[in-house]
C-alpha cells in the first residue's frame, strides 16, 4: 500500500464526489481544498457557484496553496459550450517552501481523487488566473 504524506478524509471524498457530478448548465463552479499542516488532512475551503475565474482568482490566498476543482464554461470556437472539469494547481511563488513541498506532494493523489486529467498550474498568483489563460490552456 502506498503511503501518503496527506489524508483526504472522506468529507472531502464526498464533497468532490458530489461536485464533480453536479449538473451544470451555466457559469463555472468552483471548490476549494487546503492542506491543515498540523494535522496532515485536506480540508473543503469553500465553494463557489456561478463565479468567474476573475472572482475566483480574487478569493484565493495570495501566499497560499490551494487545489482548486472547476467545473469550467467553456465555449469552443463553432460555438459549443462544454463544461470541462479542470484542477488549478493553486501555489503563488510567495507560498511558504514547506507548505509548497506538501502540495506539491499530494498534488497527484488529490488530482487522482477528483478523477481530473486537465491540470492548470497557477504560479503567479491572481494576475496568472484569467479567462483568457484558462480558454488558452484548454483550446490549445
């Protein structure tokens, strides 16, 4: 059995289970874990619905890490809309290194959890989240 630096309790399990398979048909939604450092175990944040990835850049820790799950909005150039569920890696230079190296260590179980093959690495902090990124990184 391999063994994990961080827990995911069951709580979060749900909640991303539930997130995850909620019907969407307009806007983004988003939901929001942290690592507790003291304790070794994800936490549920917070969720959103109908936020904008402005907004959403605007409501995260700027030296901070967060995975961030999004149901995404996204119109494809025929016109399409699909709602592609996408993990933002969270994780603005500023961070504290030891909380850095956690994330970034339980980035692939929680990623493997979420049941998400799209993930957009965010380092720069609010200014690096935009619309325009996002529609880049998934139109590409």
């Amino acid at each position: 059995m391999a063994s994990h630096t961080v827990d995911i309790p069951k709580e979060v399990k749900d909640a991303v289970r539930k997130f995850r398979f909620a019907r969407r048909t307009e806007g983004n939604a988003a939901l929001v874990i942290k690592i507790n450092k003291a304790k070794l175990i994800m936490e549920e944040v917070e969720q959103f619905d109908g936020v904008t990835i402005e907004e959403l850049a605007e409501e995260l820790p700027e030296n901070s890490p967060r995975y961030v799950l999004v149901t995404y909005e996204l119109t494809h150039p025929d016109g399409r809309k699909s709602f592609p569920l996408i993990l933002i890696d969270w994780a603005p230079t500023s961070s504290e290194i030891g909380m850095m190296t956690l994330h970034a260590s339980a980035l692939l179980d929680f990623q493997n959890t979420a049941d998400v093959s799209k993930v957009i690495e965010m380092r720069e902090g609010p200014e690096g989240l935009t619309t325009e990124v996002i529609n880049a990184k998934l139109l590409a």
